[in-house]
C-alpha cells in the first residue's frame, strides 16, 4: 500500500506546487538575463519580507551557515559576545561563538523557557559585549521570543542585536528597521515555502561599521555585498532554488505579510485548543506569539518517539520529535509556511488515532471540532 | 518571440528532466525515513564517482564552500601551502590561502599554461607546505592538469595533495584513492548534471590525520563525517538537491564512469575539430584532456562579448565569456555533463552564425561537418 503523505515538521515545510514547479524549469546560466532578472527580484522581495532598506545577503547554505556569516564578520577570537539559550537553536550560537573562541557570557535558560529582556540587560551592564546572539523562534521548544525588547535591551547595553529568525521570518512580526535589530538571519525551508538550501542575512549599518578580523571567504559579508550590488552572486548561486523562492516570495508579499502572521496565529491557537481539547498538556507557551511550533507534552506511559512512529508508519503523517533532553517528552506540530486549517485538524487527528492505537487516555471526537472554532473565534476577531 | 534557449556553458550545465522531476516531488523531512534511502544511496554514489573508499562529506554550499572547508580544516594563519594558479579558479584557492592567514607559496602561470609536476617537485624542495591547492580543470582556460603527476609530486615533496574539480569529476578520470590525492572538492553543477547548491569532498586517511586548528563550524569535517556515520547531516540538508544528485549519479554510474570520460573526450574533439575548420584558433590545449571546456579565440576585430551578447539575444544560446584578462578575447563552449554531439553542432552552428553576422572571416558550411567526423572518428578508435 503507498500511504498518502503528510508533512508537518517545522521544517523542512511543504513547498507550494507552483515553486516546486519553478524549480523544475530548465537551468538557466547565473549570469544570463533570465536569471539577473529573477535575482534581482528576489532579493528585493527578501528586503520587503526582511523589512529593510538594507542588502539581504543570499547565500548557498542551510540556515547555520548565514548564522556562521554573523559570527564570522561580527565576532572572533576573544571578541565578548552574550549568547541567550533556552534550546537546541540557542545552544547551537553558543557552540558557533565557542568554535570561533569568543569570550562567551552564556544566558541560559531551562529549555522551553522564555528569555527575558531584563536578565540581558542585567547581564551586559554587569559586562559589556560586541553582539548578543538571539533566537526568535526557538524551533525546539516552541518559544517565540519578544526580539523586539531583547534587541531594545541589547542597543541600549551597547551590544548588536543577532537574530536567528529561521523559523520565525513571514510567520510572526519582525521589524529589522523599525526595532533596530542589527542583523537577522534566515533560511529557505521555513515561513518562506521554498525547500532548504538558500540562506540569508540583513546587516544594519551599525552592524557594517563593526566588521570583525575572523578568517572567512565564501560567508564574507562585503564580498557577496559587492557582487550582489552588480545583480551578481560572489559564488554560483543555487539558480533553482533562487527561482523557487522568488515564487514563493511572491505568494507571501501577494498574501501580504500582515495577514500571513495573523493566519500564523490562528493556526498556532487552532492547534493549542484542538490539543487541550483531546487532554494533552502543552509544552510551548499557551499565548498568541506560539504561531511557529506547537509542542505538546506526551501523554504519561507515552514515549512520543513511539507516537511518531506509528503516525510515520501508519498514515504518512511526519511531525517533529523531542530533541535532546526533551527526547520521548514531547512531540512538535510545525505549522509555518505552506500549512491552514486543514493541516492543523489532519495532525490533531492523526495525533488522536495514534495515542488511543497506543491506549492512552485522550478524549476523542473533540479535538478537531474545537480547533475549528478556535479558528473561527480567531477570524472573527 | 519566444526563443528557444541553449545552454552551453560549463555551469551550471543542463539538468536532465528526471532529475528535475524528482526535484519537483513533494518536499520531505530530512530525518524521515524516505529522505535517509535516498541520502544514503547518494552518499555511496558519490564514493563511486570519486573512486574512494572514505566518506564523502556533502554540503548545502557551492563549490567554493568545499574548497574552504579545505582550508579551513587543513590549514590556518601562518601554515605553510603551496598554491598552484593558471587562472581564475586558482586565483580562487590563493585567495581562500590568504584569508586564513596562510604562508601562500604561489606557483603562478599565465593564464592558459598548463601547470607541471617538476615546478611543484622543485617549489616544495626549496620550501617545505603543509598542503599543494590545486585545480584540475581550469574552467577559465579549459586547461585540464595531470592531477595524477601534480598529485604524486605533492606526496613525494611531503605535502598534502588538495584538488579542486568542480568542473571535472565525473568528466575526466581522477581516481582519488589510487593516485593518492588527499582531498577532493566538487560541486553538483557541471558533470554531476544537478543544479548548483550541493558541494562535496572526500578527505584521505593522512588528511583526517593532519587537521588544523582554524575556526570552523558549518564547513568542519568531522561534525559532518560523524551525522553522515549515521546517515544524518548535521545541519539541515538541500533535501531536494539531493533527490536530484540521487537521480543524476544514478544515471552516471549506469553510463559508467569509464564511457563517461570517452563521451567527454570525444565531445571535446568534436568542439576543437569544428572550431578548427571554420578557421578559429583554440586557446585550450588541442590535446585528448581538454574533455570539460573549449576555450577558442575570438577572431581579429570580433569581441567574444559582442559574439555572446548576439548569440543568446538572437538565438537563444549560451556560452561562457572570457574573464578577467581574457575578457573579449576568448570564449568557451562547454560540454560537461548532460551533453551530446548534437549539443556540441548546436554551438558550432550558433557560433558559425554569430561570427558571419558580425562580419568575421569565418568558413562557412564546414564546422558541423568536420565535428561529426571527428566523433565518428573517436568512436571508431
């Protein structure tokens, strides 16, 4: 039997079938016209959904190698950087500020926790640092952080403000110039539609005035700066992948960016209620900005890794794990990018058919019904 | 008008239509069980092609990501390398050397010269190199070196052997493991026949022996070598790049790489016979190893980017320009990867048709024909 497949992993997300059909299309060379045209475009397109008069930086890459150009052109050895983590994305800033041998403040969290502008600014009055190193959406917890205060706090401790905006860029609000972040960072196979493999930075002016020494090349900020300013890419960009996102770009500016972080949040709430409704505990936060992931906590006697399996196996249905010490704990409902209702009351079914198959006590028949009315509570409002 | 359009440049390079299709299927997740077939088939393919028994480490990057993986792993601020140059992509090696802060021995050649073992022999007896950067297929010149020779004077001489062939594996024989070469860097983009976003290199036993200590993270071996040993990557791969590499390398090695290297070759005396006949003087080697790109002069009073601008806005074709000094002065027709000898006649007539609009001495009528010949001929041999 071929099962019928479903993807709701926060990332790789479903890519629309018109970019995949983009990306289908003969190979044009990246220095013919077809092509500068569709470059051209595109990054225009990430300054709109970046919202930023800046350069965005569009690398061949997953999204760690643009967080890499951020450290690499930032920081170095000895630089002081505070590197916030509360998961798996956070720690891996700290593990890119240790391999570059900056002096790292580590503000840690529990992971699941939300970080808090407070404790950034308590810790940089106590030592001042080049960079704080941040993460909007924490893809492992479901934490969506408050950049906008975690950025105030770092430009008024006298630190740049470095975002992995990931997951989170086109699901909810980011202001790269009305909040002052000064560089984000972001990748192709979230909010963006696109499959992964393009990678992207925006850099603030103050950022520009505070490059580093670190040794790079293929991440340097001012060499694809420079070429991109000629509709030119420093190395062989990835031609179809670049017109794939240039088509998904295009859907979401259609969309508009407003409305895409409101249907982000629906389906974030569509999800929570649907999940509290069947009996589950949640594990990311119960509030509005949890419009990226939704993590639920395992029933008792239930090692989600199990659930996974099953759903996998059983009905083609992929969501996310536990990763690290979360492991068993909890699994993760992804709904950024390509996803609406259907997709969240699919995986709530499917979640439901899998617990009871493994004789957990969830109630059934309701889930689905009250994630639709939590979405059409949410349209109302 | 819609013009048909030809892509004759030495990449990115056609992609065939199953490998584009399987680049149009629905997106899955990299940790799910369909991704880790097909990741782990790919992998062994690679080991195929590179005729090696290590692993070969795959990146979401362009080529020149690999090459500074290279680098980064092997070398660092004050170690010593030699750095073979003949044109703009070892220009590429000497300034990826010097942004670590190497002390760079270069071993310059004009443009277009061919580089020899005695020169490395002789360079590394006078001062000792951690590492020889070289290239194999110049792209920029159509120069193909004896990697074997190069490869053997860097052992003999007490260096690592690290070579660039993005543009020629899969089109020109290197055996990696039998000659000896310690690293090898390649991208998906030329006789891989996938489009560009996927680089790779395989490390020697000595190499992985040998690790610097430069800071890294995105490009560092053993992070990738050990989630490969698990059939993972470590950071998020290009899923559907490498569906499309699966596909492409399936393709080749049922070619077979020895049937590969003879279409090549016989593909690129086409190219040197029917250039020759209409009168044009080649600027690559007119010898059996320019197999990847034919380099030709542009005929007195004709500048190539005149030719190339006629050639893609009339008739739809693309060739590569000269560049950086032998910008107007020459240009290539490549012909790696998904090429055949009808490709090859497509260019020669493009070529035969551009030149004579643009009032060239050219002899007309006998390109095509010449070029048929010296295929028949090749097969025959």
């Amino acid at each position: 039997v071929t099962v019928k497949k479903y993807l709701f992993a926060p990332g790789p997300t479903p890519v629309p079938p018109q970019v995949l059909a983009a990306m289908a299309e003969p190979i044009v060379h990246h220095r013919g016209a077809d092509f500068r045209v569709v470059y051209k475009r595109c990054l225009e397109r990430l300054q709109e959904v970046f919202r930023t008069e800046q350069d965005v930086l569009l690398f061949a890459a997953s999204g760690t190698g643009a967080m890499e150009s951020a450290v690499a052109n930032l920081l170095g050895p000895g630089v002081p950087v505070l590197v916030i983590s509360a998961g798996s994305f956070g720690e891996r800033w700290h593990a890119l500020a240790q391999a570059y041998g900056c002096d790292v403040d580590l503000l840690g969290y529990d992971w699941g926790e939300t970080p808090s502008p407070e404790d950034v600014a308590a810790r940089l009055s106590a030592r001042p640092a080049k960079a704080v190193l941040m993460t909007q959406s924490e893809t492992s917890t479901g934490v969506v952080s408050d950049v906008r205060a975690l950025a105030a706090a770092a430009r008024e401790g006298g630190a740049l403000s470095v975002v992995d905006a990931i997951s989170s860029l086109g699901a909810v609000p980011l202001e790269t110039d009305a909040w002052g972040v000064d560089v984000v960072v972001s990748g192709s196979q979230k909010a963006l539609m696109t499959p992964p493999g393009l990678a992207m930075v925006s850099v603030s002016e103050r950022a520009w005035a505070a490059l580093g020494t670190a040794p790079r090349f293929y991440y340097d900020w001012e060499t694809t700066r420079v070429a991109q300013g000629k509709h030119d890419a420093a190395f062989t960009p990835a031609v179809s992948l670049i017109a794939g996102l240039d088509v998904a770009l295009g859907m979401l500016l259609e969309t508009g960016l407003e409305a895409a972080f409101a249907h982000h949040a629906r389906l974030g709430a569509a999800a929570r209620e649907g999940a509290k409704a069947m009996g589950l505990e949640l594990f990311s936060p119960d509030e509005e900005r949890s419009a990226v992931v939704t993590a639920i906590r395992s029933p008792d006697g239930v090692d989600s890794d199990d659930l996974l399996r099953l759903l996998s196996s059983e009905w083609g249905v992929t969501l996310a794990p536990g990763q690290a010490r979360l492991k068993g704990r909890i699994f993760r409902i992804g709904h950024i990018g390509w996803y609406d209702v259907f997709d969240i009351t699919t995986a709530l079914a499917a979640v439901e058919l899998g617990l009871d198959a493994l004789g957990a006590d969830v109630e059934r028949g309701v889930a689905v019904t009250r994630a639709l009315e939590a979405y059409s509570q949410s349209l109302r409002v």
